[in-house]
C-alpha cells in the first residue's frame, strides 16, 4: 500500500513540476489565485439540487435533532472528531515541511487523547496551545503549486474540486491513520463501522453548527448554487495560503478603481 | 503678559485640532459605533418589520451601496451603457438593503467586539472584529473593509466573515447569473426585480 502512495505522489510530483517549501511559510503560489473553472457546471448544478433534497429529508432534521443535545455533549464530540483530524493533520503538515506544527499538533494530539479521554476535553486548549489548523491532502497539494483543476460537487459530500477529490482519496490509501487502524486494519478492538460513524458525526457536527447561516444563505442568495461554490473556493483558497491575514486572500485590486467619495 | 498670550494662543490651537479630530471618525470606532446602533436596532422589544427598517435607515448611512453594487458588477461595469447603469443602482440599492437587513434581522442581540485595525492604505482600512459565541453556534471572526478616503465620512465596502468576503460572494453570484444567460445583463435585472418584490 506504502508503495501505490509513493509512486502516485511521486508521479504527482513529476508531472507538474513542483517542489515542497520548507520554510514553514508556505504562500499560495499565483498561479493557483486565479479563478477555477466550473467545467461541468451543469451536471454540478444537478447533483447541487439532488444533495438539497438529501440534506431537507436526512441532514438538516438529524442535526437540527443533535443541536438540541446538551451542549457538553455536542462540544465533547466536536472536540473527540477534532482530535481525530489531527491524524490527517500531522502528515500534512510534514509534508508542507512545517515541522514546527507538525510536533506541536502531535503534542495535542498525545495529551487531548490521554488526559483529555479520547479526546473529549480539549485539555491542549486550556494548556495555551496555538490555535489549531487542520490540513488535509487537497491542502498540501495546493501548497504544493498543484492547480485546483475544475469545480465539483460530488454526490453526498458536496463542494470540491478535481485536486481536493483526488487529495480525499489519499485518505483511504493510507493516508489517514485512523481508516488504517478502523477500517483497513487487523485489530479486535476497531472495525470500518466506527470510521463510517466518526464521517457522519462530521457531516453532522459540521451541519448543525452553520444550521443558520446556511438557511440565511440560502434565503438571501439569487443564485444559491453559485453563492455555495464562491464560499468555498474562498475557504480553500484561504486554508491553502496558511495565512490569516486578509489581505493575502483578497484581491484588492478591483476595489481601487471604484471612487465613490 | 507674554506668557498669557502664549497660553491663550496654546489654548487655541488645542481647540481647533479637538475640533477638527470632532469631524473624522477613526474606522475602528466607526465600525464598533455602527455595531452598536446595529444591536440596539435588534433588540427584542421590536417587531422583525420594525428590525428591519431600522437596519436599512443604519446600513443607508454607514455603506457605500454604490461602490459594492459597482464592485460586484465586476468587469460588465465597463461594457453596460449609462442607462443600464443608472436602472442597475436603483435595483442594486433596493436589493442590497433587502438582503442586508433580512441577513441581520435573524440575529438577536449579537454582542460584537473590534478588536483591531489595520490601514491597508490611505482610501482602506481593515477593522477586525469578533461576534461571540453561544449555545448554538461557535464565535466568529469579521472583517470589515472601511473605505476612509474620506476620513470624516468613513463607509463599509465589504464584510470578511472568517475570511470569506460577502462582496466577492455576492460578484461571483451575479458574474454567474450574467454569464449563464450569454452575457445578458437584463437577465441579473430580472432576478434582482424578483427578489425585491
């Protein structure tokens, strides 16, 4: 299995010239600010309204259902499912050559999982530790200088594109230490049932905190399919930079020609 | 003698400068004044008709409706002629303090703290701030891009809520409803109409 990551990396690699940064700054590279095309705009649009039917009749009542769940509960498994992150976590941040956070996420990731149980209390939070930032595979190949190649909307799953697809299929190849363990490993103790369970709880632990902005996005958008891919290019666009500074993100230019005063 | 003249000339100059900082407004205290009248606006003794007129009467005064409507035109702000510009202000207008004031009427007493600010350059500064969390949703970071060319009438271009900005969100939704309709412009009139009835 080692061996199909490697040489699929590695063909990445070769085939579009890159190399990864190892100053721990890695800046969106230019090429990868420009606009990412919806190439199959027509069958995303109609998978978009097939995933809105799915999410009224299952997603949005089961999360509305789990927001009313005590809020210790849903924070300790906000926090259980945060931590488990970390395992796609730490390998990205290697592999953007970010030492520094790569040992700093392992850290809370030890400490949340042992004195924090299985990760349920944040215990690294309240020890003053920076604030966390996943990553995931799409992201390290965009750091990487890989293009975003065209806009998707895949069944279920919602938003991607064709980078961030392939970068998800990194996790089921071995990438994702915690589908090795449940779902791809010989142990008595997990099996792929509990991997299947923490996905969900991800969708919906994701759903139920932006209930309202979605509803309120959805209410107010003339073209809500178009308003749903603008966001999220912008958040992927803004996780690739690294950077939380604004003004690495947004273009600026078209705003100084517009005088108003 | 001498030095009463001095004082009194001391005493003037205090003045004036205290005068004219009176007619500028530095972006930070705009913003947290303009959150502040926002709350009071959705407080609960008012009805959401009431919240809302409330809500259209502050985001008159403090954006620059305009400058977002033309920035969210993007590039067909050049090919469009005067008159479709002119009937796309009005529609802008009236769209723009629909949408705003129907997203912030759901909210109920959101408590919104600046933080810091950043001068960008002379006509931009970036005032970041926090809206707290609760029970239901998690805290949140917004930006505020403030137009300061003029400094005594400093205006909101664009909020950046945890780094997504609502006025390219808003551009790229219009750039798409023109470009899915070949390039038709009286196609994005058609729906602005629609979604101001």
């Amino acid at each position: 299995m080692n061996k199909i990551i490697i040489t699929s990396l590695i063909s990445l690699m070769l085939a579009t010239n890159v190399s990864a940064g190892t100053d721990g700054e890695n800046k969106l590279p230019k090429k990868n600010s420009g606009e990412v095309k919806d190439c199959f705009e027509s069958v995303n649009r109609a998978t978009f309204k097939f995933n809105q039917v799915l999410d009224g009749v299952i997603f949005e009542p089961v999360a509305k259902g789990y927001r009313k769940l005590p809020s210790p509960i849903r924070n300790g498994t906000g926090n259980v499912l945060e931590n488990l992150s970390s395992l796609i976590t730490v390998p990205n941040n290697i592999l953007q050559g970010e030492f520094q956070k790569a040992g700093i996420n392992t850290g809370r990731f030890a400490i949340n999982t042992t004195v924090g149980i299985l990760g349920i209390f944040d215990v690294a939070k309240k020890m003053n530790f920076p604030e966390y930032q996943k990553e995931d595979y799409g992201q390290t190949f965009g750091a990487w200088g890989i293009g975003a190649g065209c806009y998707l909307v895949l069944p279920v799953l919602g938003p991607s594109t064709v980078r961030d697809t392939a970068g998800s299929f990194v996790n089921v190849l071995g990438g994702d230490p915690w589908y090795n363990a449940s779902a791809n490993g010989n142990n008595h103790y997990l099996s792929d049932s509990d991997y299947m369970v923490t996905k969900v709880l991800s969708g919906i632990d994701f759903r139920a905190k932006n209930i309202d902005s979605i509803e309120n996005l959805e209410k107010n958008s003339i073209d809500f399919y178009a308003s749903v891919r603008s966001l999220y290019l912008q958040d992927r666009q803004k996780k690739i930079a690294n950077s939380n500074a604004l003004t690495d993100t947004q273009n600026d230019s078209d705003w100084e020609e517009i005088e108003t005063q | 003698m001498r030095l009463k003249k001095f004082l009194i000339f001391i005493f003037v100059i205090i003045n004036f400068f205290g005068i004219n900082q009176s007619y500028s407004m530095a972006p930070d205290v705009f913003v947290q004044s303009t959150v502040n009248r926002a709350s009071e606006a959705l407080n609960n003794k008012y009805s959401k008709e009431e919240k809302i007129e409330k809500l259209k009467q502050i985001a008159s005064e403090t954006v620059d409706i305009n400058g977002i409507g033309y920035y969210t035109l993007g590039a067909y702000r050049k090919t469009i002629n005067e008159n479709e510009i002119n009937q796309y202000e009005k529609l802008f207008e009236q769209y723009f303090l629909k949408s705003f004031s129907s997203r912030l009427a759901e909210y109920s007493n959101p408590e919104i703290e600046v933080v810091s600010k950043k001068e960008l350059n002379e006509n931009y500064t970036m005032v970041s701030s926090i809206l707290a969390g609760t029970e239901q949703r998690p805290e949140v970071k917004i930006d505020w891009r403030i137009y300061t060319k003029n400094p005594e009438k400093p205006l909101i271009r664009d909020l950046i809520i945890e780094g997504l900005s609502l006025a390219r969100t808003q551009k790229e939704e219009f750039s798409s409803i023109i470009q899915s309709n070949d390039g038709d412009i009286n196609a994005l009139f058609s729906t602005l109409k629609e979604f101001i009835k």
